[in-house]
C-alpha cells in the first residue's frame, strides 16, 4: 500500500486513525495492538508471505534483546557472545535475500562456474527493519533500553509510517511516546500540523518528483540499451534524476513524519535540504539522516573512529562508505556509489585539516558558494553511478556530459542560420534520443522550479515547525499558522494532487 494512493488516503489512513482514538479511551494497551495490527495488515498489503518473516524477526530479536538485558549484572561475555551472535543472524538473513544472487552472479562471473539459487525476492522493507533491530540489541547491550513490553517492541518494529523507507529509528526515541498516555488522546494542534506535513511532501511527490521521471527515465534506459546520448540530452537526463531523487525521498520523509504526527508520535527528521550543502561532510549530515547516524554510531565508532591517528580514520570512513552503498542495493555501481562518496569525504576531512595547519580563515561568501557547487557536482556524478544499471553504462552517461558522444540540438534549429553556423562545427540535430522527444523544453522549466525549490526555499520542516521569534526573510511569509489564506493554498494544493493521483509511482526508496 502506497502513501499516494487513494486506498490509503481515503480508506486505512481514516479507519486506523478513528480506530486509535476510539480504543484509546478504553485502554492505551489495546490502541497500541490495534495500531501494531494495522501496521501489519499495512505490510501485508504488497505481500503476506512475508508477515511471518517480519514477526519471526521481530520475536527473535525481541527474545534476544530481552536475554542479552537480563545477562548484563551476571555474565558479561556471554552476554557480548550472545550479541554477536545475533547480529550475525540478522545480516545472514538480510544477507540471504538481498544479496545472494549479488554475490552469485560475481563468483561465476569471477570463475566462469555456473551456480545458480534461483531469484530471490526481496521482501520490503528489510533492510529498514533489520537495522532497526540491530540498532536495539546494541542499545540493549550498552544498557540504553529501559522498557520491554512486546506490544510496544512489536508497533516500534512494525509502526507503518516508517516500516518501509525509514526513518531507521532508535529504541529510545519511540518507545516513551509509544507508552505515554497522552499519545492516545486527540491533539487537533497535532492533526492540523501532521496533514499539512503530509499534503506538502504528498504535493512534492505527485507533482514535483513524479513529473522528473518522465525525463530522467527514458535517458537512463537508452544508456541500458547501448546507446550513447549526447551532451544536452544526458545532462537532462542526470539532473532530472538528481530532483527525481531529492523530492520522491524528501516526500516520502515528510509524509512519514505527518502522518505520525497524526498519532502524536514524533519521527526524528530524516531529510535536511541537503542540496544547500557546502561540502560533502555537510550534505552526509543533511541526507538520510538517520542512516549517516547508524553507520556512524554502530559501524564507524566501533571500528575505531577518529582515534587512532588519520590513517585509521580514512580507512574506517572508507569502510563505512562501501559498506553504506553496498546496503542501499545488490550491485557494484552501489559500491562504486559508495568508494566514490568515501573518496569525497577523505579528500574533504584532508582538505579541512590542511586548512587548519595553515591557519586560514573562515572561508568568505565566494568560496563558500564556489563549494556548495563543488559539492552538489560531485553529487550529481555519484548518482549517475547510483541509477545506472551497470558500471559501463555509467561510464557511457558520464563521457556523455562531458561532450565526448557530441552535442544535439533541437532540430527547428537546422533551417536557421544559426543552425548552419553551428552544423559547421559539428553540431547536430538528431541524437540518438531526439530533444523534441524529451520535451526537452518542459524537462528544462521542469528541473530549473525543482532546483529553486531545492536550492533557494525553505523545506517542509523549517516551514511547518520554526518558531514564529526565528522566522527571517522568506519564512516570514511562507511559515505555516491557521489561518484562511493558508487552508486555501492547502485545499488548492489537495485539489491538484488528488486529480494526479491516478498517475500512482512507488516511492524510489522502497528498493533498497
């Protein structure tokens, strides 16, 4: 079941939300069964042979967790051994159906041996759920987790707005909300707040993310199918993507933390406008944010961090990164994605070090801006990688954008003198995916508003939630606060959304 879809916006949404409310009256117990139950039957909505995994892996971790707290006073390393030995079992099955055929399809390509396991599905949402779990039995471990109760562990693993893209969320941030009485009780403050989240970031993907793919997607499948565009066709192609990217996660992000809201339970913030980055430090801090602290927290820390000299500091950041790539996908281009942004950070942390044994100053406005282009450049490199289906094709786009396949432009040019100016340099009018039939115009007027909203606006967060004493410049006038003029733009908005939804798209995230 999709956020962006009418069963889900007319139908569960409504009946789970009055369900919850209604059984909150009589017991807080009960409400959080009946929200657990319906993040289920919300998961085995795409398939149910796959609920019995989810609450297999649930009861195992749950027990796990639960013994691994109780051995904390007694037996210190039994309890570590029991640890480790259920982190194993938790990367042995996301392991198993993620990246079996991954690892298959390299060993006979690498020994020419033909061994074949038959195709694995993927089941939904695992990669989220299983970082989830790992992310409680260390917290358990370390003593961070105070309270037990299956029903609340259950909704914690299973809570649909986050289930399946994310937030990878920790123990401790839920579960005081989930056991709060007051969670169960109406907040129309909360309500009011969580459906202009959710119809913000439904707006970005509808209107905004879902219309890029009209342009990125096609370049994409002509690159898998051999061919090579050229110049101006690629970098449509690359940037469209680039939006795609941005808005479908950052509205997925929102939507998920609206509709929590409805609940009154607060997801942490998973997106922070991580284009207006001015480095690639920056933008690891701003792009799934919840992930960057994972690896951080249960991946870099432990191998060592930052302390034990620089050597060791690069390397454990570029194990992280492989690491990180190799979850978001079963592919090399997601390793290579990975080495790409590992090599990015150890040039950027080298670069900061640099500039502090030479005592440079604060960098101004020129040099400032100069690195936020830098940064977003290397970005968009690295999702060409990202998107590709194989390394080669990657390649094909990339010496694309540079000019090495020729430039083609839109053919009514031909006729012109300007046309016959530029013929004699080489120019030509018929690429091998014909401008006119990207539409290459509305791809333009299409990226250039996304890269304004991305690039020069306040994001759905800052709008919905900055203190009225905080808001400067554009927040000033388009910070959310009841009001008519503002139900108008958000009813004007619901009005095109719900008219676009039959264009129904799943969320890009929902792969990995």
């Amino acid at each position: 079941m999709l956020f962006n879809s009418y069963v889900f916006i007319f139908v569960f949404l409504p009946i789970v939300l009055s369900g919850f409310y209604l059984i909150g009256q009589r017991s807080h117990q009960f409400a959080s069964l009946w929200l657990a139950a319906a993040s289920l039957f919300f998961y085995g909505w795409w398939d149910t042979r796959f609920v019995g995994l989810l609450l297999a892996s649930i009861a195992f971790n749950y027990c796990a967790g639960y013994v691994v707290a109780r051995w904390a006073e007694h037996n210190r390393r039994q309890q570590k051994w029991l640890l480790g030995g259920a982190i194993t079992a938790n990367l042995a099955l996301l392991g198993y159906f993620k990246y079996a055929n991954f690892f298959a399809d390299s060993l006979q390509t690498l020994t020419g041996t033909t061994l074949s396991i038959g195709e694995i599905v993927l089941p939904l949402g695992i990669s989220f759920y299983t970082f989830t779990q790992i992310a409680f039995l260390v917290d358990t471990y370390q003593g961070k987790v105070k309270e037990y109760r299956f029903i609340h562990y259950t909704l914690f693993i299973t809570y649909f707005p986050h289930l399946i893209a994310g937030p990878v969320l920790h123990h401790k941030e839920m579960m005081p909300q989930f056991a709060r009485p007051a969670t169960c009780r109406l907040d129309w403050d909360n309500i009011a707040t969580g459906l202009t989240i959710f119809l913000l970031g439904l707006g970005k993907k509808v209107l905004i993310a879902d219309t890029l793919a009209e342009y990125a997607t096609p370049v994409f499948q002509v690159v898998a199918q051999g061919g090579q565009p050229m110049l101006l066709e690629a970098w449509i192609g690359v940037l469209a993507y680039t939006m795609q990217l941005y808005f479908d996660f950052s509205a997925y992000s929102d939507m998920a933390i609206g509709i929590s809201l409805l609940f009154n339970v607060q997801l942490p913030i998973n997106f922070n406008s991580p284009y207006k980055s001015t480095s690639i430090i920056e933008f690891w801090r701003r792009w799934h944010m919840t992930l960057s602290r994972f690896l951080r927290d249960y991946l870099y820390i432990p191998l060592g961090g930052n302390q034990h000299g620089a050597t060791s500091r690069y390397l454990n950041l570029m194990i992280t990164m492989l690491l990180g790539g190799l979850w978001h996908g079963a592919g090399w281009t997601f390793v290579i994605w990975g080495g790409l942004h590992g090599c990015y950070l150890l040039i950027n942390h080298a670069w900061r070090s640099l500039r502090t044994k030479l005592g440079w100053s604060t960098p101004g406005r020129m040099t400032t801006a100069a690195g936020g282009m830098l940064t977003f450049l290397a970005v968009v490199v690295g999702w060409v990688f990202f998107r590709a289906d194989s390394a080669s094709s990657a390649m094909n786009l990339l010496q694309a954008m540079v000019g090495i396949h020729g430039i083609s432009l839109e053919p009514k040019l031909a006729a012109s003198a300007v046309g016959n100016s530029l013929a004699a340099l080489g120019a030509q009018f018929q690429g091998v995916m014909p401008l006119t039939e990207l539409k290459s115009g509305k791809a333009f007027n299409a990226i250039l508003i996304a890269m304004l909203i991305a690039f020069c606006l306040p994001n759905v967060q800052e709008i919905v939630q900055t203190p009225t004493t905080e808001r400067k410049g554009l927040l000033r006038y388009m910070a959310w606060r009841p009001s008519w003029a503002h139900a108008l733009l958000l009813l004007t908005l619901a009005y095109f959304v719900l008219t676009n939804l039959h264009r129904q798209s799943e969320f890009l995230y929902f792969q990995f």
